[in-house]
C-alpha cells in the first residue's frame, strides 16, 4: 500500500493520470482507479499495490495509516495473555 498527499483536487487528479500512465506504460494491465472526479481522495488499484492518493484533510481524517499498522508482537502477546480465559 502506498499512501501520498495532494495539495489540491487538480493535483490529485494529475498525480493519478501520471502513475496510471506509467503503470499501463510498464505493461500492467487492469488498474482500476476510483475518486478521479471532484475527490478527495483516489484510490488506485494496480493489482498487488494499492495507491491511495489524498488532499491532507482527507487524509488526517481517515488516518488509514494508523488502521493499516502492524502491532509489534510484543503487544500482541501481552494482549492474548491479558483476555486469556482462566
């Protein structure tokens, strides 16, 4: 997943038209692009990548970051161990 930030709603859509045009350009085929219109945030599927392309209040207010990340496994453990039925 890769996450970038636009300065505007032209910007993300310049940005969007660009990468979809390398990627074709690099042979990819079927990538799938949602938001391109009056958006705040596009969305780029390009098959193992997703893209998600957003204006800065969009992003602060989604923070997919924060719900796409990876707990270490310290914490994990610690967690199972506290809910572990006795």
């Amino acid at each position: 997943m890769v996450v970038a930030t636009g300065t505007s709603q032209r910007h993300l859509a310049s940005m969007a038209e660009k990468l979809i045009h390398r990627l074709k350009a690099a042979g990819l085929d079927g990538i799938q692009a949602e938001g391109l219109g009056d958006s705040s945030w596009v969305l780029i599927d390009a098959g193992d990548v997703i893209v998600h392309l957003f204006r800065a209040e969009t992003r602060s207010f989604y923070d997919i970051e924060r719900l796409w990340q990876v707990v270490p496994r310290e914490r994990l453990k610690a967690v199972a161990t506290a809910v572990e039925p006795n």
